[in-house]
C-alpha cells in the first residue's frame, strides 16, 4: 500500500478513507486529486443502464460515466460508479454515480 500526504482533505477535521484497488502508483496519484476535485461540487444520481454489470467491470478500476440529463446540467462531467444492482432476468443494471 502507498500513502500520498500530499493529498488530504480541504477539512482538517474529516475522516481518513482508505480505497484498497488494483491501481499502480501513477495512476493512484492521478486520481487523487481528480476525487478530491471532485468532491468540490460533486453530485449523486441514480441511472439506469440497459446491460449486466458484473465485479469483473471493476478489475481493472472504477467504471465511469458520462450521463446526458441536461435537466440538472451534468455538463459531460465523468462520474464514478459508487454502487450497483443488476436485474439479470431484465438484463438492466441500476447504478448509483458521483461526480
């Protein structure tokens, strides 16, 4: 496990969270600060998408998305799974993002 103290909170009172991925360094210290930025004005939204999500998706990191609702301006922002639920007799994957 490698440890950036480069990268901490804007509040020096918040908890510490510790992500257990399959990232190498370089990658781990690029989203960092892209997390951490953001969380300056992230928002949360529940999608629905027509296909299975499986664990495998997440092998080689965190699926991200670009959701198109204009009504709540998303901007083409990326946003990062952060949990899901799959219909697998429907074939939908219910997924909740933040960004």
């Amino acid at each position: 496990m490698k440890e950036d103290t480069a990268v901490k909170a804007r509040d020096n009172t918040a908890r510490e969270e510790e992500f257990s991925c399959n990232v190498d360094p370089t990658t781990a210290s690029q989203l960092g600060p892209l997390i951490l930025a953001q969380n300056n004005t992230a928002r949360i939204f529940t999608v629905s998408i027509d296909g299975v999500m499986t664990l495998e998706d997440f092998l080689t990191g965190v699926p991200r998305y670009i959701p198109v609702i204009p009504k709540y301006g998303t901007d083409g922002r990326t946003y990062r799974v952060l949990s899901f639920t799959t219909d697998l007799n429907k074939g939908i994957t219910t997924a909740k993002v933040h960004g």
